[in-house]
C-alpha cells in the first residue's frame, strides 16, 4: 500500500465515522463526542473490511489494484447525515486489467475473477454480521447487534444487481450464487 492509497482510506474512515456520528446524533453535532467511538467501529468492521476484501481478492489473481476515495461522496455523506439519512459513496477500489505477473501487461479479466473479485466485499460483511450476531447472543450488548444490522445492510445494498454495485457484476458471473448469497444477506439483516 502506498502512501497515496493509505491516506484515501485514512481520509474515507475519518470521513464516514463523522457522518456516522452525525447520524447517531440525529443531527446535533453536541452528541459527537458520545457517537464517535461506536461509530468509527461500525466504520472499521463494516466499510474498511469490505474494500479491503475487494483489494485482496483482486490481487491474488494478480490485478493491480487500489482504493481510491470520492471527495464528492465523502462531502455528501457528512451534509446527508445532517439531513438525517446517510449517502456513503466514500470511495471504491479499482481493478485495473494489469497483471502484477506480467510486468504490468494488459491481460483480460474474466467474469469468474470479476464476480469473485466483487463478491468478496459483501461476503466479508456478511461474515462480519454473523459475528457480530454471535457476540451479540453471549453478551447482549446492543453494539454489537447494531454493527451486525449495518454490516448485513451494507451487503445488502451492495449486492443490488445494479451498475456500478457489486451485485451487478456477481449476477452477470452466476445469476445462482447471487441470489444465494443477496438472500443470506436479507436474512441475516432480518435477523437482527
């Protein structure tokens, strides 16, 4: 990871537990100082994970690959949760049709390694909800049910088959794991 890429994620992780502690405030930037640590979990075990995911995946089939955040989706973010809803388009990770094996040569992406590439997210955050589910169930410590519900809600819209979502490449690959895998989401967002 560069220096460039690891500042985007710093900047899109800073940038998305503000919008989220806004939201949890209802608004009122007084209760900033009581939502900013739950927040910036929800953040690190919902948002980073999944690009992460996408990243790795990517690169283990030796595409270049790099997270690059959106200024414009940061900045909606923060005024939505003012207006008490939340816009997050913070940023994305680009696969570029390059081979880290080749020396950088053009080589072309299948749909297999573009469907896994791009279920990897969702399926990451779907692992973190069940997780969250589980320590949920031992502790009873609503945190963990309210990252559980966000997780699972972030696969779920994810997973929408439409461009430029995840969803869309996964069911253009296998119409069948998509729809496993979108119904697993809605499930486990159901059962919190």
């Amino acid at each position: 990871m560069d220096k460039e890429e690891f500042n985007d994620i710093i900047i899109s992780v800073a940038a998305l537990t503000f919008a989220f502690a806004i939201l949890m405030g209802n608004g009122n930037p007084l209760f900033i100082p009581y939502t900013i640590l739950p927040s910036f979990l929800a953040v690190i075990l919902c948002f980073f994970p999944h690009e992460l995911a996408h990243r790795a995946v990517a690169r283990h089939f030796e595409f270049y690959a790099r997270y690059i955040m959106w200024p414009l989706g940061l900045f909606l973010a923060i005024i939505s949760a003012f207006l008490g809803f939340l816009f997050a388009a913070p940023g994305a990770v680009y696969v570029y049709p390059y081979s880290t094996r080749f020396a950088f040569q053009v080589v072309p992406m299948t749909r297999r390694e573009n469907g896994l590439i791009s279920l990897a997210g969702p399926a990451t955050n779907m692992l973190i909800g069940f997780l969250m589910l589980v320590l949920y169930y031992f502790t009873n410590f609503s945190l963990f049910a309210w990252i559980a519900s966000l997780s699972f809600w972030f696969a779920v819209f994810n997973l929408i088959p439409f461009p430029p979502l995840d969803g869309s490449k996964v069911f253009a690959w296998n119409m069948k794991i998509w729809a496993c895998v979108f119904f697993t989401a809605l499930i486990g967002w159901k059962l919190v």
